[in-house]
C-alpha cells in the first residue's frame, strides 16, 4: 500500500541514504532539500491517493490511516536513520582516539562498517532498499517493523528480525550467531524521532520512555498511573518503565566457554497487552457461544520482563543505562561490576535503570472471549485451555487461508470476570483484512481447526498439529483433548444477530449474557435428557460406522470411588459424551464441579465430548460425525477393559 503510494508520486528515488547529508562524511547536518519535499507532496496529495488506493485495495477499511500516517512514518524513519548515523559517528572517533587495543580497534571498524552500510553501501543504502529493509516498504511479503541487531564486528552486516520476534531474540544477555561469530547483545537503543533535540541523548526526554501501568487480573494496560484497574477496579498489580527500543548492539564474545554457552540461552517473560480504551470502536460478531470483537488498527504492546526469575514470576528486567542504552548484566561478580562500571564511565555519563523493553504498534485485532463456563475455572487450567484454543484457531486459521504460522499471533488474559479473553493479531502492519474473514466465517475456521488437531493420533499434540519450534515453551501446556468440544461447538455456532457496530469490550459482556441466558431457558423448560440422548444414539446407528456406545458407564477416579457416568462411552478407546452439554442442570456449582470431573478425566487421557442439547436436535449428523472422528484416531486402550 505503502509502495502503491510512492508509486502514484512517481518520482526518482534512485538515490542512496547517504545523500541525505550535506557532506557524507559528516553526519551534522540532512539536506533537507531532497525528503521533506518527498514528504510534503505525500502529505498534500495523500487524500487523491488514498481513494486510489481503496480501489485497488478493495474493502480494506485501513487503506485511509495508512496513507494518512504514511509522510510521518516516512519522516520519523528518516530522524531514526540519521540518529543512527549520527551516534555511529561519534563512537567511532571515540573508539579511534582512546588508546589502540585490539578490541578498541574491533569497535571502530564495526562502526565504520555499520557507517558505510547506512549511507553510501551500493546495496543497502539504496533508499527503497533501506525502506524496506526498515519494514516501512512491503519486502519479499508483507510489510513488517523490524528491529536491527548491529553485530558490532567489521566483516558482518546488520542482522534485522520482525520487531516482535527481535525483542526477545535480540535482547541483551542472549547470544546471537551470525557469521561464524558468537555474538552477545550489549545494548538496546530506544533513542527515536520523538526525541526532542538531536544532540540531547536523554532518552527519558525523548517519548521512548514512558510509564505503564498493567493490571494482571484483567489484561488491562495503559500509558497512566492508576492506583486501581479503571476496568476491573482491581488494585494495578504493577507499573513500569518500558523502554520503547527501535535496535540493538552485539559484541563478539569469545571468552564463553560451552558451559555457559547453553546458560545464556534465556527465556525471557512475555507480554502482550491492547492498550485501547473501552471508548475504541469495534465490529461485533454475535455466535453462540461467544461474540468476537474486530477492531481495525488497534493498538498492542509487546514487552520483554527480563529473564523468568522463577515460574510465574515477574521476570528481572534490564538494567539500562538511559544516555547510551549499554546493558549492565545482573549479578556480575564485584571485580567484573567494576569493571562494567569503569568502563561505561570511560565513555558515558549516564547510570543503569531497570526497564521493561516494549515494542508498540497497531495492527487488526480480533478479540474472542471465553467466559467462564467454558473455560477450565482453574487458573493454571484456564491458561492451558487458552494457549491451546488459540494455537489450535491460529493453525485453522493458516489451513482456510493459505497463510504461514507467523501472520497471525495471539494471547490471553483472564476477563476479570473468572473467565478469559483471547485475543488474535495480525503481525502484518496495516492489515491483511484476515480477521475480519474469519471472524466472518467462524464456522469453517473453527471446523478447519478440527481437522488439523483431529485427523491423525497423538496423544496431546505433535508437530503436525499444535507443536512448533517457535512455540517450544507452550509445550507443556498444549494438549488437544481440552479443546476438542469447544472447537466442535464453534464449528456448529450459529449466528445469533448481524455484525454491528459496538464498544470495545462489548462482546465479552454479550458472550457472558448469551450463556447466562441459555442456562435460565434451561432452568425454566426443562428439556428431556432422555429425547436428546435418543437423538444421539439414533444418529449413531443411523450413520452405521460406529458400533453401539456403552450407556452409563462408570468411570472411577484415582482412589477408586465413581468420579462419573458419562451419557455414553467407548471405555476401549477411552471417549466419554455427554450429551447435556450446556444444558439442563444449569446452576453454577453443578457445572463447576462436572467441569472439574471432565478435566480430570482429560487429564487421565480421556477424550471428552460434550454435547449442547441444541445441536444434536438441530444437526444430529454432526454431531455423529465429531464421534466418529475422535473415534477413527483413538488407539485401542490396554487399561480399560471392554464393559
Ligand atoms: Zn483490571
Ligand atoms: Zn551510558
Ligand atoms: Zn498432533
């Protein structure tokens, strides 16, 4: 879109960033003759374009803010370019000046290396090469904000990475390989555009620090101080400063030994936050079940606690210092710290802070809510149910759309209300319009969903199903059977009402009230368990592939007492069905505690299937048909005898 727009300019960008200077060899001052033209043209004729584009882009509600945005992108891409330059200037006269040593050396020529790339390099330097490479143009497939790693030696050039991948492979401590080099990240930058004086390094000046606050009982997160969650009015569980980073620095670090090597592999704690407010406007998708929520160009923080200090701990944050972004590695021994220190203080007058690093950025979000009732009540249970619900849509979501794994991210948070919010984004600035297909056909995403979990056997999940290298750390947590009612339930949803436009936040509510519903009808008209049972079983012998089920069988617990008896079973193959589903004993605590049992049985490696007596009166043969794919890849089970 981007390109698009520079395009309909058509003029002659066949120009290196270096030219942007008055003098290549000194960075002082940018002509700025030759971009803030290009911009004021992007800038006057943006409307014209932007109906352009909208024609060629059809139905992409985006195309308008992104050309709207699109000259101070431009320009803020240029001010972080000539930042950049600029401190590469001064380090390498600084490097050059104080008394020669190998490493010294080391350090002025990746500087002058770094320098060359960035101004007049026949290949990276070339403007719409440089444009692209920084994410503002689409490179080989989508447009992406990427973050830079500068190496830091002289015969190897900028890596770059997906900003949102690149604040935790590239954060400081880790280990980076490229080139034959082992390469350790020493420093983040969050200098920026915003700053408000080029020659002022304070970086707390400068808009690339700003202060958060995060309520963990709800997911909320804003740039304000609160004492109390304005949405969930729960105390704010934690407030920080989050350093806004745009690259980082390695060095070479031969001294590690293959011990520490492996130790320097760290986890870092994740999180993802939608800093919209509940005044945001949204697309409302009513289903049974649950009420999706899209809102185009939302606004998502990404951040990087520091290394896991302990399971579901905080994480340690980085010690930056905020005038040159050098990392102060925690717990150094005292020698090595004074020696960190003496020579920060060598070239730097500034002392490290903690930070929390964050990647801020706007992109089209579809949020899915999961009440309580259909998630595990559980918290570690809960989070379980998440990971897997999400990576299972995400999957389905790559088989309906031909997409690869990376286009589309997720994340939860608990709603504040015992129940959960998922929420997909595309990594694609600007939008692919994905969501909005999906959240349109729900059905077929969720059955796509279904078919990649459920066409093959493997007991939790495997790399043909929810495994990924990318994912390795939700390992543990993902397991197929505690999704497979929930998935067949969405890919039987019906629409309750037409998409409207709706509040931020909106569709949780209506999710919770859609089910608060269901179970007062349920209270007040009893339905027969028996007729929908009969239905079932009917369907069953009708599709005449399944054999007979075993009616209430009971299964017991581990200390041998009856935990339940499911409507029917195949014990052999370990399936358990219910079909009362939502149904008739609605009130809190029994379903909390079928809940429970239903887990357990889970965990015990039981597949649960439950039905929601309204749609095994409204589409039986589905319902066979989710019966008989659980059970073509259910191995025959040594425990549990035929009854
Ligand atoms: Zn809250
Ligand atoms: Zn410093
Ligand atoms: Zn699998």
């Amino acid at each position: 879109m981007r390109s698009f727009a520079l395009e309909e300019l058509n003029q002659d960008f066949s120009w290196l960033m270096g030219d942007l200077l008055e003098d290549a060899q000194n960075p002082a001052t940018l002509k700025n003759d030759l971009y803030a033209p290009l911009i004021e043209v992007l800038r006057s004729r943006g409307p014209e374009i932007a109906s352009k584009a909208l024609e060629v882009f059809r139905g992409r509600e985006s195309v308008g803010s992104v050309i709207a945005a699109f000259p101070d992108d431009l320009g803020k891409t240029v001010q972080d370019w000539h930042v950049q330059v600029l401190r590469l200037h001064q380090e390498f006269h600084q490097y050059s000046q104080i008394v020669r040593t190998r490493e010294g050396d080391q350090k002025a020529r990746a500087r002058q290396r770094a320098y060359r790339e960035l101004t007049t390099d026949r290949e990276k330097a070339f403007v719409l090469s440089y444009l692209s490479e920084t994410g503002i143009l689409p490179s080989y497939q989508f447009p992406t904000d990427t973050f830079s790693l500068d190496p830091g030696v002289g015969d190897t050039p900028t890596l770059r990475r997906p900003a949102w991948i690149a604040l935790f492979e590239f954060a400081p401590g880790n280990m980076v390989y490229a080139n034959g080099h082992k390469l350790k990240s020493i420093r983040a930058f969050f200098e920026g555009g915003r700053r408000a004086a080029p020659d002022d390094r304070g970086a707390e000046q400068s808009g690339q620090v700003e202060r958060f606050c995060f309520c963990h009982q709800c997911g909320f997160a804003a740039r304000e101080t609160a004492n109390n969650c304005p949405r969930c009015a729960n105390p704010i569980s934690n407030q920080a400063e989050v350093a806004l980073i745009n690259s980082f620095e390695a060095e070479e670090n031969t001294q590690i030994t293959s011990a520490e090597d492996s130790r320097q592999r760290l986890t870092f704690k994740r999180e993802e936050h939608l800093l919209d407010t509940e005044a945001s406007e949204a697309t409302l998708y009513p289903y049974e079940f649950v009420a999706m929520e899209f809102r185009s160009r939302a606004h998502l923080l990404v951040t990087n606690w520091g290394k896991h200090a302990r399971r579901g701990g905080q994480g340690d944050r980085f010690d930056l210092c905020p005038n040159c972004g050098r990392h102060r590695p925690h717990g150094l021994a005292d020698k090595k710290l004074e020696h960190w220190e003496e020579n920060h203080r060598g070239i730097c007058n500034g002392t490290p802070k903690p930070f929390i690093l964050g990647y801020e950025f706007s992109a089209d979000v579809l949020v899915l809510p999961v009440p309580a009732g259909i998630a595990p009540a559980d918290k570690d249970e809960g989070r379980a149910f998440c990971r897997t619900l999400g990576k299972a849509l995400v999957v389905g979501a790559q088989e309906v759309l031909e997409i690869e794994a990376d286009e589309i991210a997720y994340f939860q948070h608990p709603d504040g209300a015992g129940g959960w919010t998922l929420v997909f984004y595309e990594t694609a600035p600007g939008g692919a319009g994905y969501l909005e297909l999906l959240a349109k056909n729900l059905g077929s995403w969720a059955g796509a969903a279904q078919g990649r979990l459920y066409n093959h056997d493997c007991e939790r999940s495997c790399y043909r199903c929810l495994k990924s290298a990318r994912n390795q750390f939700d390992h543990a947590m993902l397991n197929k059977e505690l999704v497979r009612s929930v998935l067949f339930q969405l890919s039987e949803a019906q629409p309750t009402a037409i998409p409207r436009r709706g509040r931020a936040g909106e569709a949780q509510k209506l999710s919770i009230d859609w089910l608060a519903g269901l179970h007062k009808t349920v209270d007040a008209v009893p339905t027969s368990g028996t007729a929908i049972e009969e239905a079932l079983l009917d369907a069953i012998r009708v599709g005449a592939r399944l054999p007979e089920p075993v009616a209430q069988h009971s299964i017991l617990g581990e200390t041998g007492g009856l935990l339940t008896i499911p409507d029917f079973a195949y014990p052999e193959r370990k399936i358990a069905i219910y079909c009362d589903g939502f149904a008739y004993h609605g009130n809190k605590e029994t379903l909390e505690s079928d809940a429970r049992k239903r887990n357990a049985l889970q965990m015990d490696g039981w597949a649960v299937l439950t039905f929601w007596g309204r749609q095994i009166l409204r589409n039986p043969q589905a319902c066979e048909a989710q019966v008989w794919q659980c059970f073509q890849y259910r191995r025959v089970s040594e425990e549990e005898e035929p009854a």
